[in-house]
C-alpha cells in the first residue's frame, strides 16, 4: 500500500478518534497525567534532553508561543500502515494503542509524518477538516519534536540516525 492509499483509508477513522475528548493530557495509561497538553510536551521535552544533551531542546518558547493549550483529543500516536487494517466485512479498523495519548490530534498527524518519512510533511494535513490559522506552525513544531523524540530514545539506530540527521 502506499503512503497516499494509507492516508485515504486512514481518513474516515482518524477523524473519529480525533473527536473523542480526554478528560487529561498525556498518555492515557502508566504514566503521569497531565493538566495541559504544554506541560506534557515539556515534560517529554524534558525526557528528550536528558536522553540526547546534545540535541537539547531549543524548541520550548516556540511551544509557549504557539501552543494555545488545546482541549484534549484522542490521538493514536503510532499511526503506520500496519496499524490500520480493513475486515473482509465493515470499515477500517485501528490496531495497537500502546501509545495513546489525549492531546492535540496534530501531533498524532506529525508523527505519522515523521513515521512514513514522507519528503513533504504538511502533506498530511489535509487529514484536518478545519485546521486553525496556527495549524501549520504547531504541526511543523509537533514534527520536529517527533524528530527529537527519535533522535534521542530510538533503539532502532536507522530512525535515531535519521532523527538526528533531519534535526541538522
């Protein structure tokens, strides 16, 4: 399948998960809850500087000058093609919610960005009805976070080499 089949099929069910709100921000089981979508980005922002100093973060007054703290939506956050599968009978179904997480569903289109390596990120946003006059910012901000995530706590050398490589 590839990447633009993924994303029309994707379409219909991400935006019904992405309707569902969340009582929190943050992953929804094991581990801390919290109150705004901000301070979880700076909390993981936190996690990936002490794991990678050297691609500390430079990316925390962008985040509170673009973040509004944004009601929290379902996000699957590990969105790839094997994660999305069709029964011979009904509609698309999404697997694998290991990574769930209540927070701006943005974020779950640009680390499904970062996951198909596409060349073009905002080529997902087409997946957002309504996006707001900041979306392209916070998606671009939410993308290179994703990047650093992998940089720094990937074990699979391939997409931490290339976390790193894309971070400049």
């Amino acid at each position: 399948m590839t990447a633009g089949q993924f994303l029309h099929r994707l379409a219909a069910p991400l935006a019904v998960v992405h309707r569902i709100p969340g009582p929190h921000a943050g992953r929804l089981a094991g581990a801390p809850r919290h109150r705004t979508w901000r301070d979880y980005l700076h909390n993981r922002l936190d996690t990936y500087a002490a794991a990678a100093p050297d691609f500390a973060p430079a990316h925390r007054r962008e985040l509170d000058a673009t973040d509004r703290d944004t009601e929290p939506k379902l996000l699957h956050h590990d969105l790839q093609p094997g994660h999305l599968v069709r029964p011979t009978s009904g509609k698309p179904l999404l697997l694998d919610w290991e990574l769930a997480a209540f927070g701006d569903p943005l974020s779950d289109l640009a680390r499904l960005a970062v996951r198909l390596d596409l060349p073009d990120p905002t080529g997902v946003l087409h997946l957002v009805h309504r996006p707001d006059p900041d979306a392209v910012r916070r998606f671009c901000l939410y993308w290179r976070i994703h990047q650093l995530a992998d940089a720094a706590l990937s074990t699979d050398p391939v997409v931490r080499q290339r976390g790193r490589a894309r971070l400049g």
